[in-house]
C-alpha cells in the first residue's frame, strides 16, 4: 500500500504495525494538510481596525483628589488581571489600554502584544489563522485535517455518531476542541506569544460544526423539519466553551441562518462581498454540503443541497483529500487516433490518489471520449473506441495513471457519485434562478468559495454540467472565504454587524420539500451532451 | 496554656507536638468561629426578587418555521451551558429559563436549584451565606476567622506583607480565595446542590479585603494619599477572580467610596436603611478600622479612623475574637466597701481571654471604681482604694477573673490601646459633626454595625467616651450589616443601584490632613471624667 519514499519517510500502516518500545506517533493525514486552502485577499490590513492600543494617562492623586486609578480609564468593567496590571502604576504616569471599538477592555504591560485567532472548522479541514489586533495582520496560520473524521466524512454521520451513544456529543466536542486547543498552542509557541495576550477567537463553521464544537446536541439539525438548537452568535469565554486555560479570552461564533447554512457561508458572504454588488451574482460553496447563494441586488436567498463528499474525494473509490500526491488535474489529447491521459498531482509527488478538480476532470475526459454517455453509463470494454476502460476487481473502470506502485482508476460507482453531486449543487442552482426569476445570463459573476473553486478547471466544471453553460460571466475562486470572514470579524469593527445583517435578511429555500427542486434534481442527473469534441 | 477540657477535646499546641503518623490538623481559630456574628434581620425574603424561573414554550417547528430553537428564548447571548441544556428539548415543548431581572439567563433542567453565596470578607472574619436564588432565603451560612490573619491582624500589615516580597499579593489572594473556595464547597455538599447551579456570589469587604481578593498589588493604600486601583464594581467569572472551577457562575464586587471605606461600608449602609430616614443619623462599623458615616437627611458623610484593633481584641495582652470562652461582659459591684467583679463568657465557656465588649467594659470599670483617671493612667498599688490592681510580670494591672488555670487581667499598655482606639473612633464621629454642622443631641439614631455592635454595653460604650454623651437616641445593633447588604444585592433587583447611589454621593472625609480631626483626637484621648458613681 505504500511507496518507498513513504516508507523511507517513515510512514507506516498502523493496522500493521506492532510497537516494539517507546515511540511517538503523528498522523499522516493531519500532518500531511499542506495543500488545504488557506489564502484569501485580505483587505489593507490597517485600514479600520477593531482594536487599538490607547495610551492613558493617570493624572497625579493627592489627598484632594483621592480617585481609585481605574477612575481615569474610561471603562469601568476591567477584569481582575486588568487591574493587577493597572496597580503596578502610579499617579502621573500613564498606561497603554487595549481598546476594543474605543471601548477599553484590558490594561496591558510593556511587551503585551494582544493577538487573536479566526477559526474555519470545515467538516473535511480545519484553519486557524493567528492576527495582530494592532496592526491588523494575519502573521501565521496552521490548517489540518479534521479530526472529527473518524466519526464520519459528513456531516450527517458525524451527527449520527454524536447521538448513538451516552457521550459522543462530547467525544465530538472534546475532539475539535483539543485540535484547535493544539493548533493554537502551536502558534502561540511559534511565535512566542503570551497565552495572557490573547484577547479573542472567532470560530466560524457549518451549523452542525458549531454545534458539536460548543457541544449541543445536534440530533434535530439532522431529522426533518431540520432545526438548530441555535443560529444566533454565541460569546462566552474560551473556558466556556470549552477549551484549556492555555488558551484564554473571549470566543465568538458568528451566526449561522439554518441547519444548512452556517456561519461559514455568513462570514463568506460577507467576505466575497457579494452584497454590495451592484448586479446579479452567485456565491457557491462545495464541500461535503453544497451551499449557494443568489444576490438579485436586493435580497440574498440561499440554499443547500446535499452534494455529498465525492468532490472532497470522500465517497470515490481512489479518492483523497487535497494532499502532496493528489491527481489534482488531467488532460486527454489525441493524437493520431491515440488518447494521450495526462494527470498532475499536488506538489508533482507521486500520485496516492484522486481530488476533487481531479474527479471532476476525469468525470469531464470520459464524457468527452464518449467513454459514458450523458445518462452516466460507462461504455463497455468492447464500446470503448480508445481503449482506455478496463475491467478491475471494482468494475469497468477508466484508468487515469498508474506507476508500478500503484494504479489510480475512476469507476462506474466513482461517476454515479459525481453524477449525484453534481445535478444536487446544479439543481440547488436553477431553484435559485426560478425562485428569483434570475438566468444564467443575467449573473454578472459567479464566485467559487473555498478548497473546491481554488483548484477547478472551469472548462471541466461546465462539461460536466455542475454549472449551467448559460453562465457566461467571470467564475473565479474566493479561497478561504470562511477564515477571511472570521478574519474580518476579529479584525475589523464593523463586520460582525455587517455579517449580522446578512444573516437576518438572508432568505432560505428548503430544498427538501421543494417540488421544484426536485424536478431540477431529476433533469440535472443527465450530463450535458457533448457540444463539440475538443477531447 | 491549655485547659483540662481543652486537651480532652484533642486540643494540642502546634508548636509542641511532633507527629508520629498520619494525622488530620484542624485550626481551632478557624473552626472556633461559633460567635462571629452572622445575623441580620432580612426582609421578607420573597418580595421582589431579582430571579425568576420562566417556563417558556418552544413553538412546534416545521418545514416552513426553521427557526432555531432558541429563537424562542428572550436571550439571545446564551451560554455554550445553555445551548447544551435545550438541545435535549424540542419544538412543542417547554424549557425553564432562569431569568435575572427578567433577562433569560440560563436554560434550566429539571431538579436544577439555582443558588448563590453572599460572602462578607472582614479583617477578621469571612462568613458566607448560601441564598436559594428563586425564593429569596438564606438557607445556611459559614463563619470562619479570616486565615490571612497569618500575614498580620489589621489591614496596614496586611498590605506590608504583601508588598514585602515578590509573590506576596498572591499569596495573600490565594488564601482567602482557597479559604472561601473551601466554604463555599462545604455548604454546596451539605446541601447537596450541583456546582453548575451556582449562579452569582456577591463578595463584599474593605477596599483592602476586595484588592487582596483579586489579587490587586495594595501598597497604594497604605501610602498617603491613599489611593486604590479600583473602587468601582467589578463583575467576572469566578475563575478570573482565581476560583476553583467546582465553584461555578458569576463573580460581583459591590463598589468601594475609597481606600478606607470599602465596599462593606457601602453595602451596610445600603442594608441599614440610613439613607431612607428622615432624621440625621450615625451608622459606625467598628472592627480594626472605625468607619463612621453620619447622614443629614440629605447627603452621606463618611470617615475612616485608624482605631486599631484593641477592639477585636488583637493588641491587648489577654485579648481574644469573640469565641467560646472570651469574657464579654464584666460587672462591678460595691457591697460592704468590697467590690464584686463578675465576668461573663461566651458560651458560659471557662474563660480563655477577653474580647471587645468585655475590654471595654473592663476599662469602663476601672473609671468607675477610680482604678483609673481621665488620663488612662492606672493608679498605684498603693493609691487602690479597692486593692483590685496587682503585679504582674507585664505591670501594673487589674484581675478581671482567675481560674486555678489562667488568670485574666487588663495592663496599664492594655488601658493605652483601648485610649487610642476611642478616641480615634469619637474624634472621627466629631469631625463628621463638625463638617455638617450636626450636634450629637440632634441624631435621631445611631446604627452599630458587625461583631462589635452586637455585644457592646451601651452604658460602658459612653462610659469610655467611645460615643458622646450628648447622643440621647436610640443606639441599636445593625448585626452584619455587611453581610446582609450583599446578600440584597444577591437577591434583590433594586439593591446594586440603590448601593451604588450611595456610593457615588457620599461624601468622604479625609482625616489624615484634617487638623479639625487632629484636635478632636487631641481632646478625645482624655476619658469623660465620673458623673456619678454607678460602679
């Protein structure tokens, strides 16, 4: 199962492998998280910020004027360690107080750097980002795989985990909690920070991600009508919710809208903008959910739609996440009346595995090659003009390389879980259109948020039908748009509001019970026929 | 040093015992605390209360009412605790909310008993109340002796030890906060309440008490022109403060007026009623600090004298708090040219020292029977009409009672502290008539807050001048005032505002620099000369 250089890295199966002494473990999986999303524009990092340090000055006591020291700050609530602080002060002297939107919250020493963290616990990976409050910039960040993951790869399963035993909400919880407890750590030992000096996280997720992180139970996001315990943002302290008390300050989850739609897809909003666009727009989200939203310049309705894990290469039977050696890419070329596959990887190493731009590609070169029909139907070996099928212990499959090692092939049950992803995201899409009147023609941009829009081809997007050919504006991917939303609530003093707006007048379509849904879901399961070969 | 029936308890002098196995230590100081006075006339206990339990029903959800559930609740900023406790209820149902001042606070299961402490930190004595928070009653309460008394018996020595070295502040912090910690979780096992339904604990004390609390750095206080960190309220978790995490909820200090009129002062003051009365008032708190306020019907005037803590019995030779066995009241009466002294105890114990009331008393006898001149110098052996005075090895001095064990006896330096803590306290009641223009015949009633009040003599009180003798009202004991103030502000809604009105109003009076102070002081070291023999 493994390559020689992973062997002479020192990865080992661990079903296969009996410790002979003392040894320390780490996880490939974890470990192995460099290529997840993590960039995102931030906006000029000193422009308008939340906090600011205030230079205060103590005016001289005397027995005429006998005011406590804290009477010259102009807050009145300082915590108890703020106070400690402000008694190693005098009377004519002064002291830096950390503000937050000009409201002073805590007395600070010299060296005190206040920092903070914005957290995007995705059900597949998780990014915490490290910022200075008072320059505004993101100086470091750490991203891993979830670790939740061995409880299910979706969310759904992760829920049916949490609520089929007496404690798995909290095995849930005190899992994320002690990985981001670690990756936090982490960077405050990097960069030597003062755990003292963190002031707040921002911690933005899908519903069900925020559920299990503050540990509520979440068993009704799952069962019809589909309820959240909660959707409002929660503040409370670190320690509330749940986390070391290596890791203080204050915690903030910004709001969600439904089960569906979280407070990843609020903070992303926000941070694509969308809303202060001045024409029709897109926002789409595909992870193991496929979330999209539609700005008409008025209102911002949204939806979700299960897509399933296949695009975060979950259900797909050489599928892997976005990691080193990832088939990230494949072309086909003929040539005299040959098929030349080329198929990249992730950091050029040598292929594991299939990702999700990489599915979609194939899904796209099979379709181009006549090797399936529009129906999903993979030819048979004697069908196959080229080839390229062949018969595995999996069934007819299409190979996309091989090495002596190894050999990565997409199956008859790998299209089927493409086809399913790819007509609930396209559906979810034309409900949209017809909820709001709004074409394809109509939308002046289209964004592509997180790990999914970072590596697409469009071209193979569009071929496979997952957007509709009548979209003819710019598609470009926003990156990380849920840890710059996080960003920008930790950072900047106005966007907490701002993403609060966007989640009350947020319109939701229930897609589950939607007629016209389910009539885009049945018409979107057939691919797109082939316009022109351009194999 | 021991009494028979004190070894036969288990009695042992630390510093003469040497283990020889496993054993459990107990102080006896600390345990001894049975007459720390703890009482207080509490309203009626059900009249407008602060919290409330509001059943409150969640709406049946559906398809087209996604809201979540706590969208029902009045209270958007529930805790993760919260979210935890009405994840396990659904639409349709009901939950119990835990409103303060009708603002939601916490989602309630059932059996849960909210409760909350009112602790009232003296120099001397910690006592902390357990409140059931929906029926307003003080269900219990504990009274131990302050285990700072270690680092020195008033608040001046207090502060020096704790400014003495490097981590001295923290370690005075730590031992009240582990002390009351430990209180705190005897009364919630005794009682058998869950940790998690600990709502709010109300901590009052002088500023002193409140900075070692939270661990603030005093030195300023004690340093002219005395100057506190902080006076205002302070409200955090009880884990900021530095509790356990067994002891749970909200953590509130009152607001102090200044360095030497703490926040136990304002709260009693609150408690007595004073400010509410429409005739001039006195309201003096006498424990190593004399706090003296006088009230005009209009404004609140307030002082702080040194007296010492001769009163508590600290300084004297034979002195001793008010527990079992201190003798606390001494009468004297002539018969046949023979004077009869009989020495009452607490407990009608064996006698083991003397405590405020009979120091007091003690000095008022030896006026009376001539022991003694104006000037607080004891007459000679020889000039003892009564041949009450002996020789001791400390002087000069006058047997208040002897047992074939222990002999109890008042010295001429015992005759010396009583001197300087009554006239600190009478000059600080004259400098506020004074100021206001107020006579003492014009004082309608004089309120004696704390241990001291409860026992006092009234006839020995003016006897030694302690209060003038042109107070002709009703003096009465307030009880503990203190304790009673914080446990309105635990249980009533109006109470933390009506506290801090009189806070932020009051005027304070310095005495340190006031020369009207230092001729009061001058004239009141003088004891009233005998009207009439009444011995």
């Amino acid at each position: 199962m493994l390559h020689n250089h992973e062997l002479q890295q020192g990865i080992r199966l661990a079903c296969c492998c009996l410790p002979e002494g003392d040894m320390s473990i780490s996880s490939v999986e974890t470990s192995a998280a460099g290529s997840i999303v993590t960039e995102f524009s931030p906006r000029d990092a000193a422009s308008n910020l939340r906090f600011s340090m205030i230079d205060t000055p103590l005016k001289q006591r005397s027995l005429e004027d006998q005011r406590a020291l804290s009477d010259d700050l102009n807050s009145p609530l300082l915590s108890p360690r703020s106070l400690r602080a402000l008694a190693l002060q005098s009377g004519g002297s002064s002291v830096k107080v950390l503000a937050d939107r000009s409201r002073g919250i805590k007395v600070m020493q010299d060296g005190d750097r206040p920092y903070g963290f914005a957290a995007d616990i995705g059900t597949t990976t998780v990014v915490v980002y490290l910022a200075d409050l008072c320059t505004g910039e993101i100086i470091d960040h750490r991203a891993q795989m979830n670790l939740q993951r061995r409880f299910g790869s979706d969310v759904i399963s992760r829920i049916q985990y949490s609520c089929s035993k007496p404690a798995g909400t909290e095995e849930a919880s005190r899992t994320i909690l002690d990985q981001l407890d670690g990756m936090m750590q982490d960077l405050i030992f990097s960069h030597d920070l003062h755990p003292e000096d963190l002031i707040e996280t921002v911690l933005v997720g899908n519903t069900t991600m925020l559920h299990l992180l503050a540990g509520v139970y979440p068993e009704s996001i799952a069962l019809s009508p589909f309820i959240p315990v909660f959707t409002h943002p929660v503040s409370c302290s670190m320690q509330e919710l749940g986390f070391s008390r290596t890791v203080n300050g204050r915690a903030l989850l910004p709001g969600s809208v439904s089960a569906y739609i979280g407070a990843d897809i609020t903070a992303g909003l926000y941070a694509s903008g969308i809303t202060s666009l001045d024409h029709p727009a897109l926002f789409i989200d595909v992870g193991t959910n496929g979330e999209c939203a539609l700005w008409d310049t008025k209102t911002l309705y949204c939806c979700s739609t299960a897509a399933g894990p296949a695009f975060e290469g979950a259900s797909i039977l050489h599928g892997i996440g976005g990691i080193a050696g990832a088939v990230c890419g494949i072309t086909a070329v003929i040539q005299d009346n040959q098929v030349q596959v080329t198929a990249r990887t992730i950091d050029e190493a040598p292929p594991r595995g299939i990702c999700g731009s990489g599915i979609i590609d194939a899904a796209a070169v099979l379709l181009d090659l006549g090797l399936a029909d529009e129906t999903g139907r993979m030819v048979s070996l004697e069908e196959d003009p080229w080839n390229m099928l062949k018969e595995t212990p999996h069934g007819t499959a299409f190979s996309i390389c091989s090495t002596p090692e190894r050999e990565i092939y997409l199956t008859q049950g790998d299209v089927r879980e493409v086809q399913l992803a790819k007509a609930a995201v396209s559906a979810g899409i034309k409900t949209l259109f017809s909820e709001t009147g709004i074409s394809g023609e109509q939308i002046g941009s289209v964004i592509l948020a997180g790990g999914f829009g970072q590596h697409l081809h469009i071209p193979s997007v569009q071929r496979i039908g997952l957007l509709t050919g009548d979209l003819q504006c710019e598609i470009r991917p926003g990156g990380n748009t849920a840890g710059k939303g996080a960003a920008e609530v930790l950072l900047h003093p106005e966007a907490l509001d701002a993403l609060e707006d966007i989640r009350s007048s947020a319109r939701y379509i229930e897609l589950s019970s939607s007629p016209v849904f389910q009539m885009h879901f049945i018409e979107e399961m057939i691919f797109p026929e082939q316009e022109n070969s351009n194999g």
